[in-house]
C-alpha cells in the first residue's frame, strides 16, 4: 500500500474541517456578494448618475415676492448648473438646508421637487414685512414674528410701513462699534422688538383707522407711539404703558394681559379722536399712562 506524503495527508484532513468549509463558504459569498455590488453600482451610474438624459437643464421658481423667476440666482446659491449637474446626484434636503440657511434672504418655507427627466420646481414663501427698523429708508425688515430679514432680498414692501426705534441690536449679535466683525444677525428673532410689533399687530386687526408711524421703545416702562392726529392732519405722540426689556424674553401670560389693557387704551384714545374732531381741535401728545384718565398736551 502506498502512503501519501505527510504535506498531502494534513492538506486533506484540513479540508475536511468544517471550519475551514465554512470560511471558504463565506468568502466566496463576500466575493460574488462585492460582485453583484459593483455591477449593481456601475449599471446604476450608467443608468442615473452618468446619464445624460437626466441632466438638469431648467429651474422653475414660482415665489409671490423677491424669488419669483430667480432662475440664476437660484442657480448661484445652490451651486447648481444647468447642462452639467445630474438630477439624481441632487439631495433635496440639502438644497432646502442651504437656502433656509440664506440668512440676508427672507425665505419662510420651500418646497422643492424634481421632474424628471431634467426639471426641478422650486415653490417658495417669503416673509412679510411688517416694520422697517430705525429709519423708513433702512435695509432693515422685520415679519411679524421678529424675524430680522434683509429689505434688499424681500418682497416689494409698502412705504407706509411703521417704524420701530429706541432699541438696540448689540444684544442681539451685532458687534460694538470697535469690533473688526460687524455682522448684522438676518435671519436672528430680535425679542425686543416683540411689544412694537404686538402693537402694529393690534391696531391694523382691532383699530384700522390709526396709522402708526413710528414706535419708540426708548423708555422700558412705557412705549411712544407716533401717529396721525385726528382728521390725519398732525402727527402725534401717543404714550402707552407697556413694560419690556431688551435683555428679558416676555412670556405669554404677560402679552396676553398687557394685549388687553392696550385694546382699553386705544378705545379710549378712539373717543378722544372724535372728542378732537367735533371741537376741530388737535394736540401734540397724549399720554395714557394713567388710570381712567388721558392727560392731553
């Protein structure tokens, strides 16, 4: 009888072992497993990712305000090119992130989808505007939540908006004076503000017929606010009680209480108005401060 050689004998009885049949096993399955991967990988970026006829070549931007028909701009902020960059290459999450991010932009919400086989529709709503910061010219804007929007990159706002002033921005992220970053917070909530617009918010829905022009926010017990006099002839000063803070966040309860003595304020002030009116009078300042009475200058 022939004997095998010792190499060849352990050669067999290792082969024999089931763990060595099952390490073979599994690296065969991970190479044909990596196979099936790549092939799946190249067809996919022949089929999608490297097909030409999947290349974005229109941008549709449908906005009631500044965004409306922004093709090449929308085109510059997202880093998107029209002829080169692949529909299925795009992370829509990505494109949204990046456009809420525009903080000089006054973008609320976005919807955002593609169209195959080379589209992709942009549905933007932009903020509204409801009082410019400082001075009537001022690049400043704020929407009714407070939120600090650039008037540049806006909708076309009115003229006639209120102005808020009497306040500092510092507290917000703008850098003193000697600082080398001076960088204004768009797109920041400014809480200081707050008591201005719930006032703007109040008047325009409860009392249409004052036009405020102006709001101070000077004093922190009290707010000024600068109106048409009665028959709209003189501007007047108009002093309110509402205490508020540039550093402390006013919390509901409050608002909603000093909401309410406010509307007494204004229908009183209304009575007023038609007081001035009858006699053809006017005046230069009211100051309702105090209890049940109003004190005319």
């Amino acid at each position: 009888m022939i004997k095998k050689p010792v190499k060849l004998r352990k050669k067999e009885k290792l082969l024999r072992s089931t763990y060595v049949r099952i390490c073979i096993v599994i690296s065969f399955l991970i190479i044909v497993s990596a196979l099936i991967i790549f092939v799946f990988i190249s067809c996919y970026n022949m089929l999608f990712d490297n097909n030409p006829r999947f290349v974005l070549k229109d941008i549709n931007v449908e906005s009631p305000g500044y965004w409306n028909n922004k093709k090449d701009e929308m085109e510059k902020v997202l880093g998107l090119q029209r002829g080169q960059t692949n529909l299925f290459q795009i992370n829509l999450l990505d494109l949204r992130n990046k456009l809420k991010n525009q903080r000089e932009y006054s973008i609320e919400n976005i919807e955002i989808e593609k169209v195959l086989p080379d589209t992709i529709n942009f549905k933007i709503i932009e903020r509204i505007p409801r009082a410019k910061l400082y001075s009537k010219k001022s690049n400043l804007i704020v929407d009714g939540n407070g939120i600090l929007i650039n008037r540049q990159y806006c909708i076309n706002i009115n003229n006639d908006l209120p102005v808020i002033t009497g306040f500092s921005l510092k507290k917000s992220g703008i850098s003193n004076k000697k600082s080398k970053n001076k960088q204004i917070p768009f797109g920041e909530r400014l809480p200081q503000i707050i008591p201005a617009l719930m006032l703007i918010s109040l008047v325009n829905l409860d009392f249409p017929n004052f036009n405020i022009k102006l709001i101070n926010l000077y004093n922190p017990k009290s707010i000024s606010v600068f109106m048409n006099g009665p028959k709209g002839k003189k501007t007047i000063e108009v002093i309110l009680p509402f205490k508020h803070s540039d550093t402390e966040m006013l919390n509901k309860e409050y608002l909603k209480q000093t909401e309410q003595q406010l509307r007494i304020k204004f229908k009183k002030l209304e009575e007023l108005f038609r007081y001035f009116n009858l006699r053809g009078q006017s005046c230069s300042q009211i100051n309702l401060m105090f209890k049940d009475q109003a004190v005319v200058k």
